[in-house]
C-alpha cells in the first residue's frame, strides 16, 4: 500500500497529465471513477441503493443515459438524513473521518463527513492551480481563515507545515490568521511576515489593498488567492490597482472542495477529475453552454459520506472552452455567496467567521437557518429559524458566543427568530449583511 505522500505525488502526477486529455478522454477518466463511487455508495449506504437504482445495471455497468434521473441531493436531504448516507463500509485505505460545517449559500447548516483521502484530492487540486500560476513553494503563504477560532489571532497567528508538495526540497510555512482580523490588522501582519502570496475572501482583498494604501504601506506580493464568494470585478480591479497583482479564484465549498479554479487566461476551469458538475433548469434539465442554471455537484473522493448529484446552492453557466490548453471545462461567473465586512465603534473593518457562525447557531440555536445582520454601530441582529425549544440560558450562551466571535464586550446582541426565512421573493440571502452600513456595491 503506498503511503499517504506517495498517493499524494501519484494523485497530482495523474492530474498533471489528465488536465491535457482531450474532452472525451477527461469524460471517460470521471467515469471510471464515479462508476465506483456509485456501486459504494450503493452497496454500502441504505440512502443510495434506491436512489441508484435506475443507473446501475444488474451487470454491473452504469447507464449513463439514465444519469439524470437520479434525484438531486439537496441541502435538507443532507440535513436530515446523515446517518442513512454515511457508508457502513468505509475502505480503511481512505483514512481518517473529518467533520466539515458551512451553512452554503442558503444559511442552512449542514455537516459532511469526509475521508483524509477528500483531504488529499483538495491539497492535490490547490497544487496543480498553484503549478499553473508559477506560484514559487519555496516563499511563504499567508492565509485568513476561519477555522481554530481564538487560536490563530492577531499579533502572530500561527505558522503551520508548508503549503507546497511534499517533494518539493525548499518549502515556504503557511501563516495562518483569524479570518476575523480587522483589515488594518492583516495590513500589519502581512507586511511583517513577508508572505510571497495572500489567501482570503476577494471582499478581504480589496480591503486590504485600499487599507494598504490607506496607511501608505505598499505590500509586495505576488498573486492573491481567492476562496468563499465570487471574486467580483470590482475586488479584482481595487487589488489589480493598489497591490498590482492579480486575484487567482478558487470556486468551490467546504463541502465539496475546489470545484473550479482560474488558469492564467482568467477561465474558471473545472477540477472534473475530482468533481462531476452539471447546470441544470429548474426542470432538471441539462443547460446549454452560456445559459445560467443551478450547479449540482457530485463529489468523487469522498467515500464516507458520499454527495451526488448536490445541489451547491449556487447560479452558473456553462461556458465555451479556453484556450489556455486546458482541456478541463470552463464555468462562467459563479453568483453563489454574499457577504458583507462589519465594523464597530472605532475597530476596524473585518469579516466574520462563517465557522464559527455554524458552530454558535448549531450548538445553541439548534437553527435550521440564519442570518446574521449588523443594525446599528454596536448591534447585531442574529436572524434564525429554530425548531427548538431554547430557554433564556441557550440565548445567553449564543449572545456571549457572537460576542466573544466578534471581538467586542460592547457589542449588543439581539435574536429575533422566525418561523420561516425572512427573505421576500427573489431576494438574495446574505449570510453576513451589514445594514447599518451597506457597502457600495
Ligand atoms: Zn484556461
């Protein structure tokens, strides 16, 4: 059996050599791997051996001309009905079980269980859209993130073990910073670690790049990497002008891993050899390249708790194909999710932390949907849906809890719970909505 570092070279070696594939060539390796993920997830989950009934045959094979008829997995599917989709036979060989937590793009929460082998097929991915950059594995990273809350805070966040491939001789540490840290912040600490490349929300970008300028401290990077909402023109512009490199965007979600990354040419190509993506009508049906429609998902490495045909929650399109030399498929721009940086009293400007947001609405709202809105220069308003029973004592926990996330003693905390999401027809949910001060665009 070979070891988790030399699965990892092969895995990487093989997407290397796929990427140049023809189309068909491509459709034929996903295949291939999404025919075992569908004979395991049917024989070794109750959720999937009726689901996929219709696909596979009793030889054995798949019919593909049936693909569409299985049904899509929505978020509330796998809200409630985790445990029939868990494997009951996860092959050892995947390794360890992860817990991942987001509410997507709905403010729904969800919690997928993922192998060290889904683990594997992300690093691989970010390496491989790394190699199309020339990104250099030797300089340092910085990254601001949300996980491990209070641990990677302001001053010195942490450092951790490099970002680049394990065969690589020389490689730079990945720094590591709260998400939440107030831009001014991130300004100081990028300047002090010397970080080659910066990893963040594209709205955390821009606003490093105009705080930069701000305080007339020029940055020297060499690329930004965005994750966690659509790297817009606006942030792609402020960050091209002010810190004079690009945004690299990275589409994709804690659930399902980088689902499209951006070559050199600025094309969002696909990562089919780890994903299935299909943009369907609100029928089901597939779309045509250039017309928007729902993507749904269906991720190939994780065997734990298998996603097919999932419903990301987010609007693409398919797009016509690059000619960077890529062979992988091109998505358009992505609308999938929104969120907006708060700023209290005289703080800085941050964003908050999806993570942490999950976890605080999960452990004591129970909430099967949220929103979490700054009203006032002190005041945030935690909108919910809650089929719970919550004593006073379960909202003082969830007030002190935002409280702490956010950094402020002074910050007034106010629920207000509904019995169905609060969004009028068409309107687009914002997870983070600051509505004491709306952002220009
Ligand atoms: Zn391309």
């Amino acid at each position: 059996m070979p070891t988790e570092r030399e699965a990892a070279r092969l895995f990487y070696d093989t997407l290397m050599y796929t990427q140049w594939l023809s189309r068909q060539d491509i459709e034929a390796y996903q295949r291939q791997q999404l025919s075992q993920l569908l004979h395991h997830a049917a024989h070794t989950t109750s959720f999937y051996r009726d689901r996929l009934s219709k696909v596979l045959l009793q030889s054995g094979r798949v019919d593909w001309d049936r693909w569409h008829e299985v049904p899509v997995l929505t978020r509330s599917d796998v809200r409630s009905r985790q445990a029939e989709m868990t494997s009951s036979a996860i092959p050892q060989v995947h390794g360890r079980l992860t817990q991942v937590s987001t509410s997507g793009t709905s403010g729904v929460p969800i919690t997928v269980t993922a192998t060290r082998l889904a683990d594997i097929a992300r690093n691989v991915a970010r390496w491989r859209l790394h190699s199309w950059h020339e990104l250099d594995w030797s300089k340092p990273m910085a990254l601001a993130l949300g996980q491990d809350p209070g641990k990677s805070v302001w001053p010195d966040g942490r450092v951790f073990k490099p970002w680049g491939p394990y065969w690589v001789s020389h490689r730079g540490l990945r720094h590591v910073i709260e998400v939440i840290t107030p831009v001014d912040r991130l300004v100081e600490w990028l300047n002090r670690t010397g970080a080659a490349y910066f990893t963040a929300m594209p709205v955390t970008l821009a606003a490093v790049a105009e705080e930069s300028v701000r305080q007339g401290k020029q940055i020297k990077l060499g690329a930004t990497i965005s994750f966690g909402m659509q790297a817009r023109p606006e942030y792609r512009r402020v960050v091209q002008e002010r810190l004079d490199v690009p945004i690299i965007e990275v589409y994709g979600s804690e659930e399902c891993g980088p689902i499209a990354m951006q070559c050199r040419k600025g094309a969002l190509h696909i990562n089919s050899e780890l994903v299935r993506v299909e943009i369907v009508d609100d029928d089901g049906s597939p779309c045509p390249p250039g017309v928007q429609g729902r993507v749904i998902v269906t991720v190939l490495h994780n065997a734990a708790q298998p996603l097919i045909r999932y419903e990301q929650g987010d609007l693409a399109a398919l797009a016509e194909s690059c000619d960077c030399g890529l062979q992988l498929p091109v998505l358009g721009p992505v609308s999938g999710r929104i969120r907006h940086l708060f700023q209290f009293g005289e703080g800085g400007r941050f964003m908050p932390s999806g993570h942490v947001t999950t976890e605080i609405v999960g452990a004591h709202l129970r909430a099967s949907w949220y929103q979490i809105a700054q009203t006032g220069l002190n005041r945030v308003e935690v909108r919910f849906v809650s089929p719970a029973n919550l004593s006073e004592a379960d909202l003082e926990h969830s007030r002190h809890a935002f409280r702490t996330s956010m950094g402020g003693k002074d910050i007034d905390i106010v629920h207000k719970r509904f019995d169905s999401p609060p969004l009028k027809p068409g309107q687009k949910y914002i997870e983070f909505v600051n509505e004491h001060a709306p952002p220009d665009t």
